[in-house]
C-alpha cells in the first residue's frame, strides 16, 4: 500500500514518490513546497513526514497549523519528546 495516497487522494499525481521528490526540490521557498509540507503536517503518518522533511522544517510548518487544532498540539508534543 501507498502510504502517500492518505495524503494525496484527491491529488494523484502527487502519490509518486518521484513527482513528490521532484516537486519538493523545487526549493522551500515555493508556495507548493509550504501547501505540501502543510498536506503531510495534516494528513500524513509521523515516519512519512519526516521521510520528506527535516524537523526544522515541520517545526516551521507547525507554527501555521491552527493554535488549538489537533494536528499541532500532536506535532507539538512529538517534536518536544523527539527533538
């Protein structure tokens, strides 16, 4: 099973891991890159997350989530156990 599609099943195209990879070098600075990171912040199991991106990168995506919404108090706590 495609552990992307949980993320992207409504993208699937997105669902490779080539075309995410190539889309992911495009640079952080890209308003995908960012809409990406936020899809895996939501949507993704932890271990994929941090298959594609660093921790400085989710910690940066987190501080967008939504203050008291369930996806970043979980990110929150993982990155504090985790570091």
């Amino acid at each position: 099973m495609n552990p992307l599609l949980a993320v992207f099943w409504d993208y699937p195209a997105f669902a490779e891991e080539d075309a995410l990879r190539a889309l992911l070098s495009e640079g952080k600075d890209t308003e995908r890159w960012h809409w990406v990171l936020m899809r895996f912040l939501e949507r993704a199991r932890v271990a994929d997350t941090f298959t594609y991106f660093t921790r400085s990168d989710i910690a940066t995506g987190v501080r967008q989530l939504p203050e008291q919404s369930p996806e970043r108090i979980k990110w929150e706590r993982l990155l504090v156990v985790y570091g």
